[in-house]
C-alpha cells in the first residue's frame, strides 16, 4: 500500500526524534500536552483581535500563526504515530459522526450542540 503524506511526516519525525534521542520523553502523555501547549501558543497570536482582524493577518504575524500551526500538526502526528492511530481514518470516522449528529438540514445555519438542534 502506498505511503499517505501523514505516514511519511510521522516517519520523519519518528526518525527526527530517534536521532535525538527523545523516543523516551515522547510519551503519549507528554505528546498530548505539547499538542495542548502549542494550541495555546497559536491561540496566544488571536487573543484581543476582532473577527475581521483575525482572517487578515500581517505577513509577519502570518508567518508566526504558520509556525504554531506546524508545531500542533507536528505534536499531534507524533502523538497518533505514538498510539498507532490513523489519523485520515479516524477523520473520516468523526466525520460520518458529525454528520448523524449534526443533519444538514436541521444544522445549516445554526451554530448550536447536536443535543439543540
């Protein structure tokens, strides 16, 4: 079977983190928490802006949201390499979920809890 790109990101950063030696601290808990870190990293980049200045960021504020972006990306690839989890799998799993709770015509327009709907 051919190597999705997720795949080929979770071996580099497998082969990333063995050639440091950090196979021993990349626990799945401490994985979860660097994924919980970096999301509030790129959160701290929104923080006191408005909607409309949140979708129209400076190129160098930008560049720093990519950066945190990647670093959540990195984590969390790591952390389902880590538990033997199939990230585009598990997507489209949540997805069909989200679809049963969250019916397109009862959904459309309304941002509210699948409970309220």
């Amino acid at each position: 079977m051919p190597e999705n790109e997720l795949q080929a990101l979770a071996a580099r950063l497998r082969a990333f983190a063995a050639e440091r030696g950090w196979e021993r601290t990349d626990s799945a808990k401490n994985l979860a928490i660097a994924v919980m870190v970096e999301a509030g990293e790129l959160l701290e980049h929104f923080q006191w802006l408005t909607t409309e200045e949140s979708g129209r960021l400076a190129p160098e504020k930008r560049s720093q949201v990519e950066q945190e972006m990647a670093d959540v990306l990195i984590f969390l690839v790591r952390l389902a390499d880590t538990l033997g989890v199939d990230l585009l799998a598990a997507a489209d799993a949540k997805i069909a979920i989200n679809a049963r709770k969250y019916p397109a015509e009862k959904a459309r327009g309304r941002a509210v809890k699948y409970d309220e709907l």
